[in-house]
C-alpha cells in the first residue's frame, strides 16, 4: 500500500491545485460532535482531509450590502468565482478519493457546495469550518467565518472523509480573528452578535439567509473582515 505521509500530502496539495490542506486524524480526543458526524457518514472512518481555496481580494471589494430594484451588482462576480473556485476543490477532493480507494481505502467526498444542510436548524450534516480549524487551516472569526492566516476569511472550502490512516496536521495557536468587532458593525441583517463568553460568534441564521433572499449578494462581513486584516 502507499505511504500516505505528511510528504505525500504536500506533494499532493500542489498537484491538486489548492492553497490549503489540513488533515484531522480521527481519534478519541476528537470533539465528539465531529466525530460523530463523521462516522455517521463514513462507518470507520479515520481522517478528514480538508481541502481550500483563495477567494480573490479584488472579488471581495466589489461586495455591497445593498442594491436597487434591478441594478446590475458588480459584487455578484462573486458567484461564478466562487463556481470556479467550487469546482476545483471537488475536483482535488474526487482525485484524492479515487488515490485512496485504489489502495482499499473507502473514502467520501463532501462537494464545496451542496453539503447536505437541515432546513429546520440550517445546520449541515458536516461542518467544514469547525473541521477546517481542527486541521489547522485557521480559527472562527466571529462573522462565524474561517479565519486563516494567508487569506483572512477569503477561503472556500471542501473536504473528504476517508479510512486512509493520515498524520494529523498540527493545530494552529495563532488568534486570527482581531475581534474588533467590524464584521458586526457592517452586518445589514443584523444577523452578527458579541459573543457570549467562551464562544466563537453568535448569528442569527435565518436572519441572514433572509437577507440574502432578498436578492443582494452580501457577504460584506467578509470584506469588513478583510479590510482589517490586509
């Protein structure tokens, strides 16, 4: 079988195509949540790759929080970006899923998008964020957003969960998130709160996914976040 060290996944992050890989290894000390998760979607299952892409800068500045009755919103180039950017993490993660699965290894890919999602909490049968922080990608901004440190919070993400026993990539102890607090201010739905001590962030879901059905693209925490960080 191959060796599917922490070389092996270097090597694979540039031939993949991607800007970040993070690996979690699956063990008892894994919060319980992700574990569970994750096994219940993969019955032995014993790491999750994690796998990110950059959002350009010049994308994100074009994000408003708001826009007139059939005005042209250059902000919504955001969408086929993030199409593209999408489309080559699920073509990394397929790829790493079919290396594995020749060596015996079931393995299941999470899209970038479509990650099956319970409507009645908007809570996703798997958290890519939390898995990212775990992998050592980054840490939760309070926008509730993956804070990393070569990109802010411009990333798009994927992931595959797989029985290849991988090394864990080391946890990261840098505070990324400023919390100034800027995301909250700059949220139009009112969806950002402070924190309750000992938490990430606090957001209203629902308040923010009716915002953006309204038909804006939004995301403006995002740019206030990385207003403050570039």
């Amino acid at each position: 079988m191959s060796n599917f060290d922490h070389r092996f996944l270097q090597e694979m992050k540039s031939k993949l195509d991607v800007e970040l890989l993070g690996v979690i290894s699956i063990e008892r000390s894994t919060p319980k949540e992700l574990r569970d998760r994750a096994t219940l979607l993969l019955p032995g299952v014993k790491s999750v790759v994690v796998v990110g892409k950059e959002i350009y800068r010049e994308v994100v500045c074009l994000l408003t929080p708001s826009k007139g009755a059939g005005e042209a919103e250059a902000g919504e180039l955001i969408v086929p970006h993030g199409d593209y950017l999408n489309g080559q993490m699920n073509k990394a993660i397929y790829g790493l899923a079919s290396l594995f699965r020749k060596d015996g290894y079931r393995s299941l890919p999470l899209p970038a998008k479509g990650c099956p999602t319970d409507q009645r909490t908007l809570t996703a049968v798997f958290s890519y964020k939390h898995a990212a922080q775990l992998a050592g990608l980054g840490m939760l901004g309070r926008h509730s957003l993956l804070v990393t440190q070569e990109y802010g919070p411009r990333v798009r993400l994927a992931c595959l969960l797989t029985e290849a026993p991988l090394k864990a990539s080391p946890s990261t102890k840098r505070k990324l998130c400023k919390k100034c607090d800027a995301c909250i201010q700059a949220c139009p739905a009112q969806a950002l709160h402070v924190p309750k001590q000992g938490e990430a962030y606090s957001i209203n879901k629902f308040a923010c996914r009716a915002y953006r059905q309204t038909g804006v693209t939004c995301s403006v925490c995002m740019k206030a976040c990385d207003a403050v960080l570039s």
